[in-house]
C-alpha cells in the first residue's frame, strides 16, 4: 500500500513539474531569442543611422567609423553597403559574413524585411540607411550566438535543477506520508488476521501514528476485539458447564441402572436394558453437541498433511474393529503423494468419523474403500461403501445436524465432517457409489508456501457414530 501511494504521488509530481516547468521555460526561451534579436537590431539601427548622414547627407565618415569600431568592441561584426550594394565600410571581422550578408541587402534594398539568419553561430540582421523603401545604403551587423545559447542552457539547467529537487523532495514527502498511512493501516491488518485466526486477545495498536480516523478504526477494532473474546469465553464456559452438569448425573444414573440390572429378572430386566440404552444414548448426544460445538469454534493453522500416509495409518488403526464386524477395510490403489494444508489432526478426525460411520452402516460381508487422487487444484479423497446408501433427501440434509432422519447414531458424525472439511477451504458432498453404497467426497486445498502463514491449531474431537 505504501508503495502504491508513494508511487501515486510522485507521478502525479512529475506531470505536474511537467506541465507548469516545460511550458516556462519555452516561454522564457522565446523571450530570451526576442530580446536578443532586439538589442542586435537596435545596435544595427545606431549604425544604419550613422550611415545615412554619410551616404545621404554626404556628412564625413567619422560617426559611422566610430559606431562601426564600438560594434566590433562589442564582439560584432558589420559592414555598410550603398544603394548599389557595394561595401562602403565595415568592422574587420565583417569579410567572414560571407554570401547570406550578400542577399540580405539585395532583399533590403528590394524593399523586403527579410527574416535574419544564422551562419555558423552567428546571427545576422539587416537594416536599411534611410527609407525601407528607397534606402540610402544597408547595415549588415553579424553577432555571435554564444551568448543566447549560454543564456538558454541555464535557463534549462536551472529548471531542470528546480525540477529535480521538487521531485526529490516530493519522494520524501511520499514516502513518508505512504508510511504515515500504511503503517499503522499494516499493523491493524496484521492484527485482525490474528484475531481472525483465533488470537482473542489480539488488540491493536492505538498510538499517535498515523491519521486520526486509522486511530478511531483501531480503536474500534479494539472494541469488537474485546466483546468478540467476552462472548466466545461465555460460549465456551457455558459449554464446560453443560458438560459438567450433564456428564455426572447420566454417569451416576447409568451406575445405577447397572445395579439394579444386576438383580432383575423378567420384564423388569428387560425394562432395565432399554432404559440403560436410552442412557447411553443419551451420553452419545451429548458427547456429539460437545464436539460440534467445539469443531464450530476451531481455527485451525495450516499445516502441511500427507494423505496417503494419514490413509494408511487409519486404515490401519481401523482394520480391527472392521475385522470384528465382517467388514473389509481397504486403501484403494496407491495414488500421488499429495500434500494438503489442513489444521492439525483435522484428517485423522475426518476419516475417523467417515469410517466409523461407514463401518456402523455396512452389513457383514461388505467394504469401505479409502482413496485418494489429484482433482485440478485440489486433492481429493474418496471414502466409499457398498451398504445401503442414502436417499436424495437424507443426502440433502446429512451435513446438518440432526437433519439425517434415518440415522441410528448422534445424527452429528457428518455435521462434524462437513465443519472441518469447509473450515480449513474444503468441500464436502455425496454421491451414490455405482452398484450401490455412499461415497464421501472431499477436495482438500493443496499444501502452498501460503499456507506457512501463522494460526491458531484447534483441539482434538471425538469420533462420533454414523450420521
């Protein structure tokens, strides 16, 4: 940001300087050319003058020498011709003018005002002794165009100059007002990235860097800052509440129902042993708000994941329970070694929920198939079995919690799943798996240099029944 607004301003500097600097100094240049010509031909009118009384009155020569011989003191050259165009009189340097002299009188005495020329750095002007019309003679003066040409060139040197510090002093006012701006506009971005990655106590800086309303915005950042952690701190000790207050009495019930199930027999037993699953039941239900809403409150830190090593190892810690119930639990065929950036343990929590519900819905004899393969910019990882499947309408509602009607477990497995997949960039859908089955289909972001950047790891969930 600093370098755009550095950058924005010293272009617009530089057409400024452009546009009031160039259009001055060809002005100044002009003028300089104008009263140049003009003090040239004020010299060459005093000496046309002179010239007249001499070849129109007839006067002696004498004021014409003497103007003749301050011009040439002057660094000038002229030279007087006659009505015939023939040199009367002239300055020693005066041979050196050369043909263009020659034709500036014939024009002059033709009765013409001829544009004066330059010759090899000199500029030459001519005037008329007496009439413009019927002259007595012409003045021919030849002066050197050094001067002019010094005059020009610190004219330009000096605007130049001028532009050049305006231009270095505009970098130094730029720069220092970019980062006036932008410095403490980086830290507040800096700081909402941490707060965003679930640094709650991250508060901005408010100093006296820096504009008065990026002082009020960080004030307020740090306002929204503080009544975000007061409510996720609520949130939170209202759920270690609910945790305490449930978790005990349906433990000390359970405990309870155990012992009288130990002594009953008959009907009463049998009532007994629903009431103990109802219990149980309702110990997974809340087990499952828990880690709901624990998943719901994870920021994770990117790291980098290897998914074919975290297949394998889940395949493995799996094959045993899979093995128990009849069901085969395989990696499908080995894939690319794809690297994800996902929070840490997030996969391992993924495909153990996945799995346990695959595993809890496949009957004896069936198969759940873990694979995995590069989709686009994404890896992909496949979880498929060959049970009974869902309908359209519970696939529509599965990653919602409670919204699978047809579920035997918590109904929030795959709410979980679908938190931790979307949480770290991820999606997640379903789709029927041909012959019959469901297959968990989930595109995981590819490990990057980005995702280095820093975070926040979010903490461990329990694995939860078949949604």
């Amino acid at each position: 940001m600093s370098r755009r607004i550095a950058w924005t301003l010293l272009v617009l500097t530089f057409v400024l300087l452009v546009l009031a600097v160039v259009p001055l100094v060809v002005s100044m240049t002009a003028r300089e050319r104008v009263a140049y010509r003009d003090s040239q031909r004020a010299a060459t009118r005093v000496i046309a003058a002179a010239a007249e009384e001499h070849l129109s009155d007839h006067k002696p020569a004498t004021t014409m020498r003497r103007e003749l011989d301050a011009a040439a003191r002057a660094g000038d050259c002229a030279a007087v011709y006659d009505a015939s165009a023939h040199l009367v009189a002239s300055s020693p340097c005066a041979a050196a003018q050369g043909e263009e002299a020659e034709e500036l009188v014939e024009e002059v005495l033709a009765g013409h005002e001829p544009e004066p020329p330059e010759n090899e750095g000199r500029l030459l002007a001519a005037e008329p002794a007496g009439e413009v019309r019927q002259p007595a003679g012409v003045v021919v003066l030849a002066r050197s165009a050094a001067p002019l040409d010094a005059r020009i060139a610190a004219i330009w040197g000096w605007s130049a100059g001028i532009g050049v510090a305006g231009l270095a002093a505009s970098v130094l006012l730029s720069v220092r007002l970019a980062r006036w701006v932008s410095r403490p506009l980086s830290t507040l971005d800096a700081s909402a990235r941490r707060l965003g990655e679930g640094a709650l106590d991250e508060r901005a800086d408010v100093g006296r860097a820096g504009p008065p309303e990026v002082r009020r915005l960080a004030a307020t950042f740090n306002t929204m800052a503080a009544r975000t952690e007061a409510l996720v701190h609520g949130h939170r000790a209202v759920i270690a509440d609910v945790s305490h207050q449930l978790r005990t009495p349906l433990a000390a019930l359970r405990l309870r129902l155990d012992v009288l199930a130990a002594g009953a027999e008959g009907d009463t037993a049998t009532e007994l042993a629903a009431a103990q699953e109802e219990i149980a039941r309702l110990s997974r239900l809340v087990d499952g708000l828990l880690a709901v809403a624990r998943a719901e409150q994870a920021t994770p830190r990117p790291t980098a994941v290897r998914v074919d090593e975290v297949v394998a190892e889940r395949v493995a810690a799996w094959s045993p329970v899979a093995e128990e119930r009849g069901v085969r639990l395989t990696a499908g065929s080995e894939g690319p070694a794809l690297t994800v950036a996902l929070g840490a343990g997030h996969l391992e929590q993924i495909l153990d929920n996945l799995i346990a519900n695959a595993v809890d819905a496949v009957p004896a004899d069936g198969s759940v198939t873990l694979d995995h393969r590069a989709a686009g910019g994404s890896a992909r990882v496949l979880v498929r079995d060959d049970g009974p499947g869902m309908t359209a309408e519970a696939k529509a509602v599965a990653f919602r919690r409670f919204g699978n009607p047809e579920t035997r477990g918590s109904g929030l497995g795959l709410a979980i799943v679908h938190r931790l997949v979307t949480v770290n960039g991820g999606i997640a859908k379903l789709e029927d798996t041909p012959g019959g089955g469901l297959t968990v289909v989930l595109d995981l972001p590819l490990w990057t240099e980005r995702g280095r950047e820093r975070g926040v790891a979010s903490r461990s969930l329990p694995v939860l029944k078949k949604t």
